[in-house]
C-alpha cells in the first residue's frame, strides 16, 4: 500500500512537469537554417537535405526540472541522419544531456543513444532500440533533472537514470544552466553501423516534426557565470518563501520501485550497448559504473 501511494506522488510531482503544451515560438528559436523550418498549425517540421540540416534552441537557460518534446521521426530510409533532443550548458568544461535517434535503414528499428556529460567529460554513451515505431507518430521524449539525479524518459517510461555520486568522488551537473536544443543533421560517417551505411540523398528531404513544447524548470535567462548559476534556484533548494521547488521534493530523489522496474525492464529488453560493460574502451571500469550496480 504504502509504495502505491509512493508511487501515486511521484506521479503526480513528475506531472508536474507536464505544464500546459507551449507553442514554439514562445519558448524556443530557429537557431540555424531558418529556410529548413516548416510549421503546419501546432507542428513543427524540421528539414534535412544535401544543402544543409536545421536546428532550434530555447529562449532561456534551466536549472533543474523538466523538459519534454514529442517527436515523430523520420520515416522510411532515414540512414545516416541524427535527429538531436538535448540539453547543454556553454563553454569547454559544459555539461549536458543527449538523445540522440540514430537513422536506420528500412525496416530496421531506430537506435537512441543517450550521453551524459559532466565538466566538459562525455564517453557515458548508452544505446537502446525503442520497443515501438518512432516514426508512425509522436512520443514524447523527457529530461528531469534535480541535485539527485537526471532522469531520461520515453513516454514516461525511464530509460536512463545517473545519480549523484558526488560522496563517491564522481562529479554530478548541478552548478550550470542549461538551455535546450533540438536539431537534425547528417552523420553518416558514425551514425548507422558504425558508418558503413552512408545517406542516401535520393530519400530526402528527411523530415522530424515535432509539438508537445513543455518546460517545467528552474528558468535562469539572467544568470551568468559560475556564481549566478548556482543560485539561480536556489543553493538551498527553496523557492519563494522559503518553499520547496517541486523537483526537490523528497519522493523525486530517487526511482520508487514500479520506475525502478521499468528501468530494469528497459535495460533487459532493449539496450544494445553500455559503456560500463565495454571492457575495450575502459580497461578500467568507470568509477560511478561500479556504484551504479550496487
């Protein structure tokens, strides 16, 4: 009873992130190729061809919260395309958060890859095949994030989590805003096996779309540098009058055991490739990977 009601709360917190559907323009912009943008009523649709791929930021920068987009994903021969959904803060030691859908030839399911960097440090690259077809409608893909863990989720469901291990001498992304960006670009010398299939410019243009805008976080347009970024939210965690935001609520520190079922689910069904168990490229397993399993 008592995990049920638990899980009934963070639910519902979660869902808080779930703020009404924004449109586009009143949270983000065309950051580049502004021809290859397309908006059909609440839709929008992003183009790549052999002249050039597009792509589009947020207003605003974000300190904890959460942030989600639908996507539908290109249809068809999509090899060697990448359509990005992610998270990023500025300058060489900058964190961020990635997913990353990897075009696929025909037939074959979509790979997402997601990474997770940390002053300026990635190589924590995961990859899963989605247990549906992006490409048929939308899904919404999300981004929680509070000083315990960040959270990636596929219709709600969590497909990655990293916890703060900050006690464990392991660096957590907690001292930098972040804006959010979404882009789609050709890749084709890593993107589909490893960059035998190359693009096939006879399918394109190749088209994303998106709709479903939501933020739900710490907004932090303001802040610049280092100092103003840590307390953009609050070092304390509080908000005004001293109450607590809703991503720093007790319940949101942590998967409570249906996610935590989800994630194992996802984990044993879907995923393809872990860094932490690629014993050729780390002859010594990362430290936050050994902590992970306990």
């Amino acid at each position: 009873m008592a995990s049920s009601v638990c899980f009934g709360l963070w639910v519902s917190l979660l869902m808080l992130g779930f703020a009404s559907s924004a449109k586009f323009d009143e949270l983000f912009q065309p950051s580049w190729a502004f021809d290859h943008f397309n908006y059909e009523g609440d839709v929008l649709e992003l183009k790549l061809d052999n002249y050039s791929g597009a792509g589009f930021s947020s207003k605003s920068k974000y300190m904890f919260g959460k942030v989600t987009i639908q996507i539908k994903l290109v249809a068809g021969d999509s090899a060697g395309t990448v359509t990005a959904f992610y998270m990023s803060s500025d300058g060489p030691n900058h964190n961020e958060f990635d997913f990353e859908f990897l075009g696929n030839t025909s037939g074959e399911p979509y790979t997402v890859q997601t990474n997770i960097y940390v002053n300026g440090v990635g190589n924590r690259e995961q990859r899963l095949k989605l247990w549906f077809d992006p490409t048929t409608d939308f899904h919404s893909y999300s981004i929680f994030w509070n000083r315990r863990q960040v959270i990636f989720l596929v219709d709600e469901t969590p497909v990655r989590a990293h916890k703060n291990m900050e006690d464990k001498g392991v660096p957590f992304p907690r001292d930098q805003s972040m804006g959010v960006y979404s882009s789609i670009w050709n890749a084709d010398d890593w993107a589909t096996q490893g960059g035998r299939v190359k693009t096939d410019w006879f399918h394109s243009p190749f088209i994303a779309s998106y709709k479903g805008f939501q933020i739900n976080a710490c907004e932090c347009s303001s802040a610049t540098g280092a100092t103003a970024n840590a307390t953009c939210c609050s070092g304390s965690g509080s908000g005004d009058n001293g109450k607590k935001f809703w991503w720093d609520e007790p319940v949101l520190s942590e998967l409570n055991v249906h996610q935590s079922h989800q994630l194992l689910w996802v984990r044993a069904n879907h995923m393809i490739y872990d860094y932490c168990t690629d014993t050729a490229r780390f002859a010594v397993t990362p430290v936050e990977c050994i902590h992970h399993r306990r």
